[in-house]
C-alpha cells in the first residue's frame, strides 16, 4: 500500500469498454506519480490510500489496473 495525494484528473479521448464508468486519478507519492482508478469519490487535494499491482486488480475482475484509491486518509 501507498499513500499519496492526488493532484489531478485524468483525461482522455477514447477508452476500453471495460473502462466505462470509471474515474482515474494522478496520484503524487512521496517517489513517484500513479494513474489510478477511483474506488471511493475521492478529488483533487485529497491524501488517499493506494493499492498497486495484484491486489488492485484483485478489486476489479472486469476491469484491468494496477493501481486504485482505495480510501480517503483524514488530516
């Protein structure tokens, strides 16, 4: 797990089908900058709890990534 604050909303043009309905984030860790998928109506300036690789993919069967906010950290 990770904890980072998300600095901005990912954009795009087109997307997978099995992308519908999904929001992504950039996250800013400590070490590096994360494009993660949204589990918990988190917004830009929120310190939030990630998890990568197989335990975000774990959370999603239809859906592919590595990486999910997946709680909203108080200050």
């Amino acid at each position: 797990m990770k904890i980072g604050t998300i600095s901005g909303k990912v954009t795009y043009l087109r997307k997978a089908p099995c992308l519908a309905g999904e929001q992504f984030w950039l996250v800013d860790t400590r070490t590096e900058q994360l494009v993660a998928a949204d589990l918990v109506g988190a917004t830009v300036g929120d310190r939030v709890l990630l998890v990568t690789g197989q335990e975000a993919a774990r959370l999603s069967l239809d859906t592919p990534m590595d990486a999910a906010v997946v709680a909203i950290l108080e200050e």
